[in-house]
C-alpha cells in the first residue's frame, strides 16, 4: 500500500539506467478527468500480445530479480483472456501460474468502493430492511459518515467529522495523511475507526488530495454494520461467488491451505539493503478480527485467473458476460471510476493527461487512450491492474515481490503500446531531467539545538502513548534488566544488525508491531535528536535460509525523533517522517510541531 503514485514508481524506475537495463522503455500514463459514455466499441486489436512480448518479460523479470510473476491479459469482447507467467511460487521451484494466489494489496480498494455502492443499491432496491439512523434518509455517496456511525465516527477537525461523506473517504480528502504506522494486530476495525479522533490532520478537509488506507477499513466497516455480515462474507456472497472466483479469498489460511499461495520475497533485506529474503506472510496473526483489519484497504488474495472475471465484468459495465447477471451497478461503476479529487493537476509531460482519484480507482488519459487503474503493494506482493475502458482492455500484472509497482507498470505500459501500435519512449531519460521540486521532502536534521546534549541515554527510556496510535511505545537503551522485555529486544537487533555493536550506548529500542514491521530504533544524532529506523527483524530467518536479517521499512532514512525535556525530565517525543505529515519541524519545539507527539507515561 506504499508508492501508491506514478510518480514515486517513476522515480525508482530511474534505477533501471543505473542497472544499465538496455531495453526499449515504455510510456507511463497519467489520470484524466473524463467519463466513459456508450457501450465498449467493437475494436480489432491483436492476438497473442503477451506471447509477443514474452522475451522482453524474461529479460525484464531477471534483471529486477522478480521470484514469480503473472500477467493476464482481458478482452470486453473475447472469452478467452492471454496469461503470461514468469518465475516461481514458492521456494521448491514451483512455478506460477494464472492459479497462482497473490495478496492484490491496494488494489482491493476498488472492491471495498464496490462493496459500498452495491450495498446503496440494495437500500434504493428495497432488499436491505436493515434499519438505518433517523439522520439518514437515504444511503448513497453523499451520505455523511458522522450520520451512519453516530458516537464512532469522529476526526479531530470538527468541520471534516461533521460534512465527511462516504465519497469524501474513498476519495481521500478528509485532511488526513496516511498515519500508516497508527494501526496494528491485535486492534479490531471498529477499535480503528473509533481512534481516527486522535490523528492529526495536515491539510482543511477537501484541500488536497492525501492517501489514507483508514478510510477504506471505515468503508469497509460500514458495510458490515448494515449489511449484518461480516465485510468479508458480504464481497465473497455479492462479487466473487457470482463471477466465478472461486479461488479469491480475504483469508490467508484458505489460500495456504488450497496449495496455490505465493511465497514472497524482498530484495532490499540486510544492512546495504541488497539482500534478496523469503519473508512470511505480511499479516503475522490470521484471525479473522486481524483479518478484517486490513481487508478493506487491502486484503484481497486472488489469481490472474479469476481477477481476468471481474476486469472482464468492469469492462462490460458491470454485467457478467457469462451469465448476464449486473453484478455491479452501472451507476456505481461510473461513479468510482470518475474522478472526485485531483491527485496532479497538470501532466508531467506532453502526453500525458491530469491525474485524477475516484473511489478505488485512479484515472488517466495517454496518447488518446483513456484509463482507470490502481496498484498496491504490500511486504512479498505487487500489483498493478489497469482498464481502458473505452477500447474494450484490461491489464493484470502481480508479483509476490515487493515494491515492484515500477517494473509492473513498465510492462503495463509496454503491453499498451503493442496492442495500439505506439511508439516506446524513454521514460528513464526523461526522468533524469525531472525537477527535483516533484520529489518526497527529507525531513531537516537541523542540529543548531544543543541543548540536554549531556543528557544519559538511559534518561529516554520508557512507555510513550499517543492515543490515535494503537499500544504504547516502549524504548530500550543497554544494557537491560536481565529476563525482561527490553532484554529481548536488544538480543535480537544484536542477532541481525551488524551495527548494534558499535551504536549500542547511543541508541534507543523498541519492539512495535505494526502492520507493515516489528521494531523501530532511534540513534542519537545529537542531544535530545535521534534518526528513527523502522525494522522487520526475523532473527530465525525464514524458508530455506535460516541466517538472521532484517528488512528496513524506510532505508532512504529522513525519519527523526526530537525528546522534549522540561525541569530535567523528559516529557515526551515527537516524530517526523512516519507518513504522518508532512509538517515543518521547529527544532526546540517537538510538541507543538512534531507530525505525531506521544506524552511519556513512565
């Protein structure tokens, strides 16, 4: 669920000329603004594209150290979709293939919006008798969430918890930013949704676009709560069962257990960040309130195979073209697949459109050729699923590698240009000459502060709490009591970080299981300044490697953590760079600045 913008995958595709990856290089698309009338037209595109471009896909897969990776592609007007697979499913050399199961991370957002609007669709049809507030006359896309989850729903910013309505959270201007590290295991989805009071927002609500993955767990939520079914139970009765996707699944153990579920990889484990480590399912807990958790925003396991069914319904306006069942609502199709919100408001380059953010789906237009697509990445998954709605296509492209969204996009955009005969162009040299104002912000160590710089590490050790955040914050320094937690933690960053050694009298640790990691550290840079790192540490290993390792959730840094002091004592720490901003920060002034503050409780 990281990388969620084209260019933030563009960039990382600038590393291909590093590599010296010396293929022809296709055309990045960006969103547009425009709406599909009248039915798909009768095209004649080619056959066999995929088969065509198969040698560039091997060639494409090895230089990026791809483990497993499949392609599909969908024809509004063909019964029989092309399959491309490259590499393995799992670690004993078994390939993939259009069976094989890959968690589709964000882009289960668009079933999450789907869910929603087929749930209106039984309210207008009179099939849902589930008693709605008396606040509420009518559920539809402007309903306001305050109305339907009185006494839970409520954001910090009174004017955005009293006018967000269903579309404003599935279109992400609520005001707030991702406060990706916010949630965890162990916490239910109504626990989330009742926590988003105690976040801070960084923009008025409605002023900018701003990625949240809470507001699809709050959808998702939402439709549990009328529909009396778990959110799960609802897409698996009113989508998958009816297209025929027998295999799709929010449940990994199911998944596990049918033998098709790809074992994921990551290439940037160890200290240089150049390892390539089987790592374990993303999700550690498989409970169904775990589960439930992440469903919403990106919980869906499922195949080229039968996604091919529900690209293939999208793109014949939401009717099975094997049954002719309307499974989705065209009037739902046309409105999560508009743009309500701007992601860019001008394109990065002369072919390319405006950016623009329905509900669950991203919108773009490319050398005339319309599209709504999305990608999501989770630890060990990538994917990126693409519509072009008026020329009657669809593009799956899934990888149980991690952060592969540029390399899938690549191949989105080389399939593109084959089947509309359109020249490749080379994105990496255009990006060189990008302008750096386009890139993340890094956050400034400014150290002009000096102050507490005699103060003991020892002094930074305890519980921290910001209510918005699930479970305290527990900071380590050695050496620890012996048999307690701290000790534990310290042996196992000893057991995986090669630094620990050396930097161990000057840095903080913690375990924090979040969704996405497991510890953080923070190293002293000066006085009360520390850089965070945040860590997955597997201090077994995992599969057939059993060394122990470590997988950095931010290595490009730019996280850092200031301690507030008052009277001698610390009174608590703020923090920027946790996707929880952005906000400027006053060196000196923690609480008032920082992007999240948690108080020091002991």
């Amino acid at each position: 669920m990281l990388w969620d913008t084209v260019l933030s995958w563009l960039t990382r595709l600038t590393v291909a000329t590093q590599l010296q990856l010396q293929l022809q290089r296709p055309h990045f698309p960006h969103w547009q603004p425009l709406s599909t009338t009248g039915p798909v037209p009768a095209l004649s595109l080619p056959h066999g594209v995929l088969g065509n471009l198969s040698e560039l896909f091997g060639a494409v897969a090895r230089e990026f150290k791809i483990p497993g990776m499949s392609l599909a592609l969908v024809y509004a007007e063909r019964d029989a979709p092309e399959f491309y697979n490259f590499g393995v499913r799992a670690e004993d050399g078994d390939p993939a293939s259009e069976d094989t199961l890959y968690c589709i991370a964000s882009n289960s957002k668009a079933f999450t919006a789907i869910a929603l609007g087929i749930l209106m669709d039984d309210f207008a049809q009179g099939r849902n008798v589930t008693p709605l507030p008396e606040s509420v006359g009518k559920l539809d896309w402007t309903t306001k969430a305050v109305d339907l989850l009185p006494g839970e729903w409520k954001l910090k910013d009174e004017w955005a918890s009293e006018k967000t309505s269903l579309i404003d959270m599935l279109s992400h201007v609520t005001g707030l930013p991702r406060h990706e590290f916010s949630y965890a295991l162990g916490e239910s989805i109504r626990e989330q949704v009742e926590r988003l009071r105690y976040l801070q927002p960084t923009y008025e609500f409605r002023e900018k676009f701003q990625y949240n993955n809470q507001m699809y767990g709050a959808a998702s939520y939402i439709v549990s709560k009328y529909s009396k079914q778990s959110y799960m139970s609802f897409v698996q009765d009113r989508i998958f069962k009816p297209l025929g996707m027998d295999a799709s699944t929010y449940f990994p153990e199911i998944a596990f257990t049918s033998g098709k579920l790809a074992e994921t990889w990551v290439n940037t484990a160890g200290p240089l960040f150049n390892e390539t480590r089987r790592v374990p399912y993303f999700l550690e807990d498989w409970s169904e309130v775990n589960v439930g958790l992440n469903a919403g925003p990106g919980g869906v396991i499922s195949s080229t195979k039968d996604l091919t069914h529900w690209i293939r319904t999208l793109l014949c306006d939401g009717k099975n073209p094997w049954s002719g069942e309307q499974v989705v609502p065209k009037q739902v199709l046309d409105t999560v697949t508009t743009g309500h919100s701007i992601q860019m408001v001008r394109g990065m380059f002369p072919e390319l459109s405006p950016q623009v953010y329905g509900a669950g789906w991203e919108r773009w237009a490319y050398a005339g050729h319309e599209m709504v697509s999305h990608a999501g990445s989770v630890p060990g998954f990538s994917s990126v699923i693409t519509m072009l709605p008026n020329d009657g296509v669809g593009i799956i492209a899934l990888s149980n590698g991690y952060e592969l969204g540029s390399i899938l996009l690549a191949l989105t955009g080389r399939i593109i240009e084959e089947l509309f005969d359109l020249p490749n162009l080379d994105w990496p040299g255009r990006l060189r000459n990008a302008s750096a104002v386009d890139l993340p912000p890094q956050v400034d160590l400014d150290l002009s502060q000096e102050a507490n710089s005699a103060m003991p590490i020892s002094a930074f050790v305890g519980a921290y709490e910001n209510p918005g955040y699930y479970g305290d914050l527990v900071l380590c320094s050695w050496p620890s009591e012996g048999g307690s937690d701290c000790e534990k933690v310290l042996e196992d960053y000893s057991l995986v970080d090669p630094e620990f050694e050396a930097k161990k009298a000057t840095t903080l640790y913690a375990f924090w299981r979040r969704l996405f990691l497991s510890h953080v550290k923070l190293e002293q840079v000066d006085g009360t300044l520390f850089a965070i790192k945040a860590d997955s540490l597997y201090v077994e290993g995992y599969g057939d490697d059993t060394s122990p390792f470590f997988v950095r959730r931010n290595p490009e840094g730019g996280a850092v953590a200031e301690f507030a002091v008052k009277d001698g004592a610390v009174t608590g720490v703020g923090a920027w760079g946790l996707a929880a901003g952005p906000r400027e920060r006053i060196p000196g002034q923690p609480e008032e600045s920082s992007e999240v503050w948690f108080r020091k409780i002991k």
